[in-house]
C-alpha cells in the first residue's frame, strides 16, 4: 500500500483535492484509521528536532508499526507539514467519525521531538475545547491530556502553551472563568481535564504550582465547582454504585448539551480530587520561596 501511494491518494481524497472526488462520509473514518497505519510505518525522523538540539532525537516510543519505509518522501513530508498540519487538523475536525484510537496514535507519533506540530495540534484543540457542544467536549480533551503526557524535551513547552494560551487562543483556566455561567459543564469537563494532568504528571503540577496566579485561579474555580454541585439536587439510582470515576448512567455532564451543572458522582470526586490540589490554608498567605535544599512539590497520591 505504501509503494502504491494509497495514503497519498486518501489524504488527497480527504483534503478534496482527488480529482474533485469527495469521500462518503461513512468511508471517511476508514480511510483516517489506513492514512494513520501507513504513516505510523514511516520515519518521520527528518521533522523531529529536540528542545536542546540534540541530534540525533531519541527513538519514538509511539510507534507501534515496523517501520518500512526509511526516508520521509518529499511528496508526503509536504501533505503532512503543509498548512501548518492541515491534515492532522482534519483528523481532529472529523474526530466524531475517525476511530479516537487512531488519531491519537497518529498525532502523538507526528508530535513527539516536533515543536511544530504539537504547537499548531494544541491551538487547534484550545479552539476546539472553547468552542464546540459540551457533549462533544470529551475527544478533544482527551488528545489535550494524551498531547501534554507526551515525556519528550519538548513536554514543559507543550504544556506552558496550554496554561498560558495566546494572543488568539484562550487558556484552560480562561475557558473556565468565561464559562462559569451560561456554559458551566464546558468549565466543569476543563477543571476535571486539568485535575487529571495535574495528578498524573509532575512536569505538569511543578509548573503549576510554582506560578502563583495559577494557584489563585485554581482556588477560585475550586470553590466554584464546590458552590455549584452544593446548589445542585443530587440524583441518585438504585442500580448503579457511585464508587468510580465516571458518572452514573442518565447524570452526565460530558455526554449532554445542557447548560448548567449537574451533581453527578463524577463532578463530586472530581470537586474532592480537585481540592485536594490546593495549598495548605496555613501557607496560602505566605509568600512562597523555595528554599536551598528543599525538595520541589510532588503531586499527592
């Protein structure tokens, strides 16, 4: 298939450029899940550069393929790259009939050692994450969290990008404080995608915690969040246990399009999980200075 140039002829198809010939949508997510194995089984090494310019990049630990082709053709080093990753924003644009699996293997195999890619991928998603239904929220956060897990040189990058945003690009803690009111569940699917990062990844919590505006904001959507489900009927059913992570079945506040919270198992754990990421009351006044010799903060267990 990749000495025939079928991926070459699906992302043309893909992009509409094939002739004018457009793809079925029902044909449309097989043709990203082969698109994602073929690129997956090609060096990508000539895209990748470290944060410190080592060369050559350490060996990708997202690929998940032998690799058959040893070089990066020309024609498929430009379909990829051009337009700043318009086909990896196509795979994120059409993410609710391309296989998740798949387009996540795919961007963090292009991302890994790329700056680049994973900055145009992070901005694509900002926008996706304070734009679409919150029932639609749920992918997109998901390759936010797998994208900023992402252990190479360029991870603190990645990450500072999306606690920062940009001039065009709301942050995650924007997103929140612009959604408190009239889109709660699209701040509350945020607060629940940062408690996740920041327990999970210490690269993450330092960086975090190190900024005091961080914190401050942190607090604020905390005690939001605590306010909100406080205010909130709980609504129990007899035939589910509310002893895990996600919501009980028929309270969801990541698979409806309602406005407002619902006080659901998942938003109470997620509340209590968030808290607990908050600095000790005691020190919260104090100004806080590392001092020699001390070890830096690590995410609780």
């Amino acid at each position: 298939m990749l000495n025939l140039n079928v991926h070459v002829t699906f992302i043309h198809m893909m992009m509409e450029e094939g002739n004018g010939m457009r793809a079925q949508y029902t044909e449309l997510a097989k043709m990203h899940c082969v698109v994602s194995v073929l690129i997956r089984c090609i060096d990508l090494s000539s895209l990748r550069m470290t944060n410190n310019n080592i060369a050559p990049p350490p060996p990708c630990p997202y690929k998940t393929y032998p690799i058959i082709c040893d070089t990066l053709e020309p024609t498929v080093k430009y379909l990829l790259i051009r337009d700043n990753y318009s086909y990896l924003k196509k795979c994120l644009e059409e993410s609710s009939v391309v296989e998740l699996e798949d387009t996540l293997a795919l961007l963090k195999y292009v991302c890994w050692e790329c700056a680049q890619a994973s900055k145009e991928i992070l901005l694509e998603l900002l926008y996706y994450i304070s734009s679409v239904y919150s029932s639609e929220l749920r992918p997109y956060l998901d390759c936010l969290l797998h994208l900023l897990l992402i252990n190479d040189s360029w991870q603190k990058k990645r990450i500072t990008l999306v606690f920062k945003g940009t001039a065009d690009r709301d942050a995650l803690l924007d997103i929140v404080q612009r959604n408190k009111s009239h889109h709660q569940k699209r701040a509350y699917q945020c607060i629940k995608c940062l408690t996740t990062l920041l327990t999970t990844c210490t690269v993450a919590y330092n960086l975090f915690m190190d900024d005091r505006d961080y914190k401050s904001r942190w607090q604020n959507a905390v005690e939001w969040l605590h306010d909100e489900l406080e205010r909130r009927p709980y609504t129990p059913t007899t035939s589910t246990q509310y002893n895990t992570w996600c919501s009980p079945g028929g309270v969801s506040n990541e698979r409806t399009n309602g406005y407002y919270l619902e006080r659901s198992n998942s938003a109470v754990l997620t509340q209590q999980k968030a808290a607990e990421l908050l600095p000790d009351e005691d020190n919260w006044s104090e100004e806080e200075v590392t001092e020699p010799g001390k070890e830096e903060p690590v995410p609780p267990q």
